[in-house]
C-alpha cells in the first residue's frame, strides 16, 4: 500500500537534501590504525588498533579500536572491529542471533586473514588459490564516531550481487554505483535508491569461485562502487555508525555460498503448504458483499483461487484490530471465513504497526498501560500518522511489547469468537510516517513547536547508554555525514531517529530492525496464538534474516512492462542471495492501470515464483485474473502447470529451509563457468531442475533467451533440446504460454492432475518425469508432509529418485503415512520419444525397476 498524497512531500525533499550531503570540511588524508598487542591462537587473532594521528573528518575519531578474528568454521571468517570500550553499538543478539565459532585452526580454513600492521589493513585470501578477495589496504580505515568507512579493491572480473533491497540490475554495475541503505517507504520502488529492506552482503562469483561478504550492521550507510585513480575497482562501505562486523564465505560454489549466508542469519522458516497456491487481494474492496463477489467470480471463472485477503478496508477507522460495522460486520466477516474454511481456502488481514492514540481504543488502552509505545526523551508519547490518524508507535524492545502483541492477536483472532486467519500481513512497518518530525513542525505549529524545539535541539543527541547500546554525544538527528536516503534526511517519514528504545539503544542504530521486529513478533505471537502450526507471516521492511520468520513482496510497484521485468531480479536477490525464499511481486502490478496482456504475462511469470498474490492500490482499477478473457485462460494454464509442480517447489522449499539452497536462482548458480550466465536478470532457475525464459519486452509475442551447453527438455511438449550455450529466439509465443525448460540430468516430481484448492491438490496421485543429463543419468527428490504441522516429527518422507540409464530408483526415508501412488514414470528423450511405464507404486516405501 502507498500514500501516494505523501509522494509529492517525499519528492520535494530528495531534491532540497541531495546538494547539502557529505564533502568534508577539508581534504585530508587520515592517517589510518597501528595495530598493536597481536595475540595469535590456532583459530582465532586479536589485537588493538590505535589511530595514528588526527584526522575529524566528520566526527571525533575513536582512538582505540579492537580487532577480532575468528576462524569461526572452515568456511566462515569473521572479522569484527570495533571501539576497545564496546560503547559503539552493535545488533542486539535477540535480533540477529548469530553463529558462535567452532574454533577451526587457521591452517584448515578455506579463507587465510593476514594483515598489514601500519597504517592497518587486512586482506582475505582463498586459501586453495592464493586469490584475495578483499584488500582493504587502498584506504586507511576511518572509524569516527558517526562515519566509518572502508574499502576493498575488487578485481576487474568480480561479479557482485545483492545489497537489497533494490530495484537495480541483479548483477550490480561495475562502477560509478551507489547502494544506500536506509529502510524507507517506496511508493513505485524508484530505481537507484534505497527501498524497503536491508541486506548488506553481496556475493562476488568470479570464475576462480563465488564467495559471500556480510557486514552484520543496521547502520545506515552508503556503499560505492568505483574506479580510483590507479584504475582500479574498489567497493566502499560508508556508514554512520556501529561496529564494523564482516562475515566472509568461502563458498567456492554460489549454492554453498546461499547455504553459508543462511548458517550466519539463520535457516528461512518452512511455510505451510498453502501458501504456495495462488492469492488475491486489493486495496478499496469497499465492502463485504464486494469481497464475496470477487470469491464468487474466481470460482465461476474457474481460476483457482486459494488466499483471499483484506487490505485496511476491512478495518473500523483504520484500527488494527476492529472490523467496520458497516462495511464489513463482524458476524458477516466471521461467516465470510467460515464458508473460505469449509472450501478449503484461506483468509488473511493486514495490521500496521501504528496504534491509534484514542483513549477507549482497547488495543492502544491496553498498551499504554503496559508501556510498550516509543517516548520522547522528556516521557511524552513519540506521534506520527498512518492510516488510523494520530498514532503511536509500538517499541520493539520494550520487555511487554511481546505480551501485548500476543495478547491483541489471541483476542482478535480467536476462531471461536473472532476472525480465524491463517495468516497476517504487516504494512508500513520501515516505519512508515505520514506526519514526521517536520511535518509535525509546520502543520500544527502552536501544538508542536515545542515538542518540534525538544525533539530537535534539547533532545537532539544520544547519552550514552553501556555496553554496545550507542556512544554517547552524537547528533541523532543530522549525522555531518548525510546518506543519500531517497526520503531525505533520516527522520523523514518515519520516527524521530533520536528517539530512545526501552534497552537504551536509539532508533538511530536500530531504524533498520523496526520491520524485521515487528514480523519477528508477529510470528511468535501466531505460534503463541496456535503452537502446532507453522505461522505466515507476510512483511514489506526486512533486515537481514527476516527469511526466518518472515516472507516478503516487494511493496508498491506500477502495473508496467518495466516493473513485471524487475520483479524477476528482485526474486533473484532474495531467494539466492537474501535468504528469504517466500517472496513475489504485486502480480499485474500495485499502482496504475494494468493492461491485458500484460497482466496475461505477469500471471503466467508469477506462477513460477514463489509467491504468488494479485494485489492492486485502491487507485488502480480492479485486475482480479477473471477481469479479461485472455487474463482468465493464462492464469488458468499457469495455475495448472504450478499446481502440478506443487511438491516439486515444496520439496525446495524444504531444502531452502533445512540448508539454506535457494528455492529460485539465476542461471549461473547452475552453470557457474559459463560467463554468458553472470548478467543474466530475466531467466531463472526454479528449484533446481526447470529453466524459466519468459517474454520480457513489452507486449511482445517473441522472446530470445539463452540455454548454456547442456541438455534440456521442453517442459510443455517434453521435445529434446540439445543447446552449444545459445540465444534461442522462439516467436509466436501465445498470451497464455511461457518459455519452460527441464535440465537435462532432473528427475521432477507432478501431481497427476491439478484442483482448484492446494488441499485437494494434495489429494492426487503422482507421476514422475526423467530427464536424463549428458550421460544418460539423472536424479531428483520428493519431501512429503502433512503441509502445516510445525513439528512433524518422523511424519514425513524424504525420498531420492535416480535414474542411471536403465534403471529407476526410489529410495530414502518413508515416514508419511499416504495412500497415494505414483501412477507412472516416464522417460524422455529416449529413442522414438518419451517412454512411460505404469506403476503403480507406493509411496510408503522404495521401489525400482528397469526398463
Ligand atoms: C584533531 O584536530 C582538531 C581540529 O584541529 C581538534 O579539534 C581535535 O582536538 C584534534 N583531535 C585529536 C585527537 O588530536
Ligand atoms: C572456542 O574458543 C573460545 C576461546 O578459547 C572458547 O571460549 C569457546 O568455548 C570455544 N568454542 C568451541 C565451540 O570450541
Ligand atoms: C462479479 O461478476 C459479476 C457478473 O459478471 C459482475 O457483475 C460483478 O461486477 C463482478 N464483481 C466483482 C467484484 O468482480
Ligand atoms: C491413486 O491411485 C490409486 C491406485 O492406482 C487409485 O486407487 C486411486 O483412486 C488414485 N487416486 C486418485 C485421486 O486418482
Ligand atoms: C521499479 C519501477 O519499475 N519503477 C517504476 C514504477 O512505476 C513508475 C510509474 O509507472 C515508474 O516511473 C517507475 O520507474
């Protein structure tokens, strides 16, 4: 959702703050860090750092400085540097638990750290090669109390990714790039600025290898990429604070190197099988009798329709936690869930993070007396505005936020008595401001001058508040070093960053956290609400790690041929670099006026994504699939071909959440010496068997994509396609139809048949297809479970197909109690075509057989 009223506002003040940013008052040189006292063990190294000399760029230098480097496993380096005094703030573990080491010796480690002493630097090298992948000795280290930078030169073929969330390229430009981080409201994700999330790492795949590079900060920051005046590339890290704590993966494969990154934020959460089917939602659904309307015609249609939604229409005033008496009654929405449940279908609302300040309002009454709002320093109530009106804000940290959070979903949700959801979506939560510090400044000028004059001047810097929670005497407000955030300076539309959290850290550190909290306590808060099954929880701001609570669409993009091409590197950025595998786009586009074939195109792409929701603003015209003929039959088409591949994606969402491999991921992760792959942004692979190649130019009947040298199958007609590594260009592709190809060496699991609801999906037999590789062999899997259960326990099978040429083979763990078979296996590209053979078999145990 947007407020589009509030762009004009937020354009207004990019142009008036890009000028006044950076450019330090002289240009010196700063004179860098002695390391000192180096004490060396087996796995790890240790020294003080001591600045050698005056510098004051932006802020007082921190003299003493700690290094810490921990052979943390084989594959994993950390390398921690921070203020002696551990005043300097750092995530709080709650937050971002992160890895303990396992104390591997230096001399077993696939990463080598060594150092220069004066002015200090360090380099990371791949100890198998010798290669190094950062060198941070181009630049000294600045470590000032709000500017703290670093470099590393880059080699001229380093392929960098990721740095989310963005809707830049995939593969990031070379040079002359600047990534900003700064978790901020986004209305039509403009391209080049920060948008809705924070993820700083990026993987770097060059030929010798892919390795990963994570600084495990909320800071905001700035990171370039450029030329310097040797000619050289460099990737710089700008940021306004905290330690600087860097987690290097050594790969050498890009799927090891998603699993290592996973390892450090952690797994993403298994979803319940659901999810996977298809969703609708829209913004202005008026009423109830509307939203009934729309179930209705989906089902006329014919189109399966699995997650209705309701966006903040269903809401009393725009309060969480209300329904309108009017629009939606109570009872009427209570039976509205009721007859979704009896067809297996499902039902999820929207909550935004900002209370409505109204005494009598249960929700903010119930709050205020277990003190979990955000306060000014002088103990008044920290306001804004979001759709409710004036609010307040929920304090993450508070030690009852957790309780009242839990509290408010157990009492509203209550499927006895309240609306049985099986799912929540948290909006606006960067956080989203409508009425920040300055506008708060001029619309109510006799009100809020004075609390405007506290929040600016009396309040305006930090207290140091102990051990890792923040130095103290910064400007919270207006940092000297200005990052390049899209909404202006760092209070602009959101909180007050000078605004305290209950432990003692300020919104200045944590901005970044807010969405990433929120989902967090969103999750526990369902698990409390029903403890055996896996939560859903759907969130627009994410940190680093949010993928295991948490999905994540990729917020209020524009009905256009532009935005339905970015999606795809989006889903790329986070399904194999971020961690979050549950996520998509607004199908057909959030804003604006989406046209038929375009929408026809975007239903059949999004089908072969993991997230899969129609959604429109309240401004747009309505797109729901049925709206057009054309529409109606490819979203038909592609629901039945996803739906067949249902077990087949769990499956990798299964692996996703059990070793962290990415359940989508460009070409190159499967074909990493082939350099035609490394820029490849509108391709994909869909688990790790099907190539995905859909129509990218605008309202195109022609595509040309590339298949690296290897067999493949189409998957539509199973015809054998053998590519040198090619541009193909297929013409004549219809509205309805979409470019998929199996890999050649994958054997891929299908339902039989598909249904209109995933339960009933579920309840098909299934066929299995051979794909046989270069030499004849192939192999695949299939994870079986009840779908929804947190804990399975040993309910489930984990099974292994292989197929050597002659013979097929179904092996593995049999755990999940199931009356269905697989019908029939058949194998392509064979001599005179596909060959089948009738089962059927079981699936409660192994079986095989020879052609
Ligand atoms: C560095 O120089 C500035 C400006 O000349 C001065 O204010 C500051 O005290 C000096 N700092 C140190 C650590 O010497
Ligand atoms: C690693 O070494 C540190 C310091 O000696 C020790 O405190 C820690 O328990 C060790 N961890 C493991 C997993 O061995
Ligand atoms: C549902 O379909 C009916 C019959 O075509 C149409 O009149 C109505 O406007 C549609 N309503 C919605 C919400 O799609
Ligand atoms: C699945 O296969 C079994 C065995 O052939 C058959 O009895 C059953 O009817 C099939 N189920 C469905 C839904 O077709
Ligand atoms: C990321 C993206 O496509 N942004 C576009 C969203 O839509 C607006 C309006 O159509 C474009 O101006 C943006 O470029």
């Amino acid at each position: 959702m947007a407020f589009l009223s509030f762009l004009a506002a937020l354009l207004a003040l990019c142009i008036t703050s890009s000028a006044a940013r950076r450019a330090p008052a002289t240009d010196v040189r700063c004179p860098g860090y002695e390391a000192t006292n180096v004490a060396q063990g087996d796995s790890y190294l240790l020294a003080d750092l001591v600045f050698a000399g005056n510098c004051s760029l932006y802020n007082q230098d921190i003299t003493n400085l700690r290094l810490l480097v921990e052979y943390q496993s084989d594959s994993r380096l950390h390398v921690l540097i921070g203020d002696a005094d551990d005043n300097v703030y750092q995530v709080q573990e709650q937050v971002l638990p992160r890895p303990h080491t396992q104390n591997v010796t230096a001399s077993s480690a696939a990463l080598e750290f060594s150092y220069t002493k004066s002015p200090f630097s360090f380099q990371v090298k791949r100890a198998s090669t010798g290669e190094t992948l950062f060198d941070s000795s181009s630049e000294p280290l600045i470590f000032e109390s709000q500017f703290v930078q670093i470099q590393t030169s880059l080699p001229q073929d380093a392929n960098l990714y990721g740095l989310g969330e963005h809707s830049d390229s995939f593969r990031l430009p070379a040079s002359n790039y600047e990534r900003s981080i700064w978790n901020a409201e986004s209305p039509f994700i403009p391209r080049g600025r920060n948008l809705y999330g924070s993820h700083p790492v990026y993987f770097d795949h060059r030929l010798s290898g892919t390795h990963g590079v994570f600084l495990a900060s909320a800071s905001g920051m700035d990171i370039n990429f450029g030329i310097n005046a040797a000619g050289e590339r460099y990737l710089q890290y700008t940021t306004i604070g905290g330690v600087l704590d860097f987690y290097f993966l050594a790969g050498p494969d890009p799927t090891s190197v998603s699993k290592q990154y996973a390892e450090v934020v952690g797994l993403p959460a298994m979803m319940p099988y659901w999810i996977l089917g298809f969703h609708q939602c829209k913004y202005g659904w008026d009423d109830i009798g509307h939203v009934k309307q729309v179930v209705a015609n989906y089902s006329a249609a014919g189109i399966p329709l699995e997650t209705l939604w309701g966006d903040i229409d269903y809401m009393d005033e725009r309060e969480d936690f209300t329904t309108s008496p009017d629009r939606y009654p109570h009872d009427q929405v209570r039976a509205l869930v009721d007859s979704l449940h009896e067809n297996n279908q499902h039902y999820i609302v929207i909550l935004d993070p900002g209370i409505h300040r109204q005494e009598g309002y249960a929700t903010y009454d119930r709050g205020a007396e277990k003190d979990v709002f955000l306060k000014n320093a002088d103990g008044s109530p920290h306001l804004g505005r979001q759709w409710a009106g004036q609010v307040v804000w929920p304090d993450w940290f508070a030690p009852s936020v957790q309780d009242w959070w839990t509290n408010e979903i157990k009492l509203f949700f209550d499927a006895s008595t309240g609306i049985d959801v099986d799912g929540l979506w948290v909006d606006m939560d960067e956080a989203s401001n409508m009425c920040d510090i300055h506008c708060m400044g001029q619309a109510d000028a006799a009100a809020t001058h004075r609390a405007r004059r506290n929040l600016l001047s009396r309040y305006g810097s930090s207290q140091a508040q102990g051990p890792m929670k923040g130095l103290g005497g910064r400007d919270l407000l207006n940092p000297p070093y200005r990052i390049n955030n899209h909404n202006g300076d760092l209070s602009g539309g959101t909180l007050a960053t000078n605004i305290a959290n209950a432990d003692g850290s300020y919104q200045y550190d944590t901005h970044n956290l807010y969405g990433h909290m929120m989902a967090g306590a969103t999750h526990d808060a369902l698990l409390a609400h029903k403890p055996t099954k896996r939560p859903f929880v759907l969130t627009r701001s994410t940190f680093a790690g949010s993928g295991r609570k948490a999905a994540h669409w990729f917020g209020d993009n524009a009905s256009t041929w532009d935005d339905y091409r970015v999606a795809i590197a989006q889903m790329l950025a986070f399904t194999a670099i971020h961690a979050m595998p549950m996520v998509g786009s607004d199908i057909c586009g959030f804003n604006g006026d989406a046209q038929e074939h375009m929408c026809a195109r975007w239903a059949t792409l999004g089908a072969f994504q993991p997230f899969y929701r129609n959604h429109a603003d309240i401004s747009a015209p309505s797109q729901e699939f049925y709206r057009w003929d054309l529409v109606k039959d490819a979203a038909k088409k592609a629901i039945d071909a996803r739906y067949r591949l249902l077990d087949y994606v769990y499956t990798a969402m299964h692996a996703a959440s059990t070793t962290g491999a990415p359940i989508a991921s460009p070409l190159w992760f499967a074909y990493p010496q082939d350099a035609n792959t490394f820029g490849i942004q509108t391709q994909w692979l869909w688990g790790d068997a099907l190539v995905v190649s859909p129509v990218v130019n605008d309202d195109s009947q022609s595509v040309t994509f590339y298949l690296p040298n290897d067999v493949f199958y189409d998957f539509w007609t199973w015809e054998k396609v053998a590519s040198q590594g090619a541009q193909i260009t297929v013409d004549n592709v219809a509205w309805t139809d979409i470019p998929v190809h199996i890999r050649g060496g994958s054997i891929i699991p299908l339902r039989v048949e598909s249904a209109s609801t995933t339960a009933e999906v579920r309840a098909q037999n299934f066929t299995v297809v051979v794909a046989p590789g270069v030499y004849g062999a192939a192999k695949g899997a299939l994870y079986l479970d009840d779908g929804e259960s947190l804990d399975v326990g040993n309910a489930k099978s984990e099974i292994s197909f292989s197929w050597d040429g002659q013979a097929f083979q179904a092996s593995g763990t049999f755990g999940f109690a199931t009356d269905l078979v697989v019908e029939s296996v058949t194998v392509l590209g064979q001599d005179g075509g596909p060959q089948t053979k009738k089962g059927p078999w079981g699936l409660e145990q192994g079986f095989s057989f020879h052609f």
